[in-house]
C-alpha cells in the first residue's frame, strides 16, 4: 500500500490509544467485588396528624334554597291530604258496613220532633248511590223541590188574580189550591222514588217507570207555562190580565217565567237521563225480567192473586148453585 491512507482511522492515534488503556486499567484495579459496603437504613418518620381537630371539627352548615323548601311545604300539604282523604273513606266504609249489618231509620221527611208524625223512609244519596251518579240524583231531587215551589207560587198567583178581579179566577184558584198538596207526593213517589231506585239498583224497571211518569209531567208543565190547563198562569192567563194594574202583571210575569223555566230545567233532566239510561246497559227486556222476577214473584202480590181467584171462583159457584135452584124451583108444578 501506499503511505497516504484516504480514510484513516481515529482511534489509531498513538496518543488516544495510551489514554484508553489507562482509564480501563485504572477502573478495574479500583473495582473490588468482594469489598463490603454499609448502608445506613434510616426509619422514615411520619408526622402526627390532629386527630382531635379533625373529629371535632363540624361539617359546614347546609341551607336549604327557597325552591326546595317550597317543594317540602307542597310534599307535606299532599301528604295531609292524602292522609285527610284515607280517613273519610275509612270513615264512609265503616258507616257502610255499620248500615249493612243494622236495620235502616227512616229519615225522610225531615220533620221536627215535636210533630205527630216522623220520617216515613230512608233515603241518603251519598251512601245509598254511586259516586258517578249523586249529581244527576241531587239534580233530580232539587227538581222535585223547584217543583213544589212553583206549584205554590202558581196557587199564590191565582190568589192575586181573585183579589185582583179577574174573570174565572176563584176557579182557578181551587184548582190550584188542589193540585198543590195532591202533586207534591205524586211526583215525589212516582217519579223521583222510581229515579232513586233505578240509580241505586241499576234497575231497568224502575227507569222505565220515571221516564213514562215524567214524561207525563213534562208535557203537563209545558201546559201550564202556556197556560191552557186550569189553575195555572201561564202565558194565555198573563195575556187576559194585563190591564189589572202594576203589581199584578209583574207578579204573573214572575209566575209564568217560573213555570218556562221549570218545564225547561225538566227538560234538561229527561235529556240527561235518558243518556245515562243508555250507557248503563239498561233495555225493554230487563225491564220486563225484573219485573217478572220481583213483582210477580213477590209473595204478597201471589197471595193477593190467589185471594181474588179463589173469591172469583166463589162468586161463580154462588151464581151457578143460586141459578139451578131458582131454575128447580120455577120447574116445580105448583097446587
């Protein structure tokens, strides 16, 4: 080779070389592997905490926001509502078992007890008819009351129109004076009785009864508010009289609106159980099985069909036996 190397090499440099080998000669005469070293383990020390600080130290004061004791105050009210609601209704159940197990006292009609007579009936809407139905019951029963009162508003209009001169008024006035305690417990047994009933049982007879009786009435009232029946002053009746002075017509103006009214508030109340009636399930032939099952089977009724069948058979042996000895009699010669 040649005396010029193109790539030579760095380490080759006689300098370099000797300062290597003295760093490694030296490194490994100190190195003594068997050479024993001592450490000194020193306990890590930890420093007390207060614990008598921290267990007596309260937590932080909480405070309630005004949304949430507004939520507390509405959470306590429905729960003393509902607590109020629980008790009526346990009150009611036990009034209704008390009056399941003991015979029911009369309480209509309402009278003091200082008259001859008491309460021939028992009737309580709120326990003896179902919640969905005490309105149109109570509606009913007002109407019965409206009923009443206008009939004694009438009879004192036939009294203004006697007092007042008018033509045919004291027979008006009879009549009125005897409609009024003749209706009132007519309409009362016969249609407002039968209503209850229906209401109570679930009965289709009963409904069917109401509706043949009211209806009836209710084409009576229209007639009074015109006033073509007698005894009432109606429309035609405030016609005739209303030359007879100041208060007279405006006292047969008030009699008259308050039969329209009434013939329109029993209107109403046909309407509306009529609806009833028809989403009960109640029907024609219901009716006529409830009727066979309760009145003809009644035994009082079999009793009292007996009694006139045996007396009608009586009659006709009677007649027959009264016949054929007239008849021998009448044959016989006589001397």
């Amino acid at each position: 080779m040649s005396g010029f190397d193109p790539f030579p090499d760095p380490f080759s440099d006689p300098s370099i070389t000797k300062e290597t080998q003295n760093n490694q000669s030296s490194l490994v005469d100190d190195y003594n592997p068997f050479a024993k070293t001592t450490y000194q383990n020193e306990p890590a020390t930890l420093q007390p905490t207060n614990t008598a600080s921290t267990t007596n130290q309260q937590p932080p004061q909480y405070a309630a926001s005004a949304v949430q004791s507004i939520t507390q105050n509405e959470l306590q009210r429905r729960q003393e509502e509902l607590e109020r609601k629980a008790a009526e209704l346990a009150a009611k159940e036990e009034a209704l078992r008390n009056l399941e197990g003991t015979v029911k006292q009369p309480n209509w009609p309402p009278v003091p007890s200082f008259c001859p007579f008491g309460p021939c009936l028992y009737q309580d809407i709120n326990v003896e008819i179902q919640p969905e139905f005490q309105r149109i019951v109570r509606y009913a029963y007002y109407l019965w009351l409206t009923f009443v009162l206008v009939l004694f508003i009438n009879m004192l209009g036939n009294l203004v129109l006697v007092i007042s001169g008018a033509n045919n008024s004291i027979s008006s006035l009879l009549s009125s004076i005897i409609t009024f305690p003749i209706l009132t417990p007519v309409a009362f047994l016969c249609w407002f009785r039968p209503l209850y009933k229906a209401f109570k049982n679930d009965s289709s007879f009963n409904f069917m009864v109401f509706f043949f009786v009211f209806f009836c009435q209710l084409v009576l009232s229209v007639l009074w508010a015109l006033g073509i029946t007698a005894g009432s002053c109606g429309l035609i009746t405030l016609t005739q009289n209303l030359d007879k002075g100041a208060f007279v017509t405006f006292f047969l103006v008030f009699v008259t609106f308050s039969l329209i009214l009434y013939a329109f508030a029993s209107l109403l109340m046909l309407i509306q159980v009529h609806s009833i009636y028809r989403h009960t399930g109640a029907s024609m032939e219901k009716a006529q099985a409830e009727f066979t099952s309760t009145v003809l089977s009644s035994q009082q009724v079999q009793n009292a069909a007996q009694q006139a069948a045996t007396s009608a058979a009586r009659q006709t042996m009677s007649n027959m036996f009264s016949g054929n000895s007239g008849n021998r009699n009448n044959s016989e010669p006589r001397y």
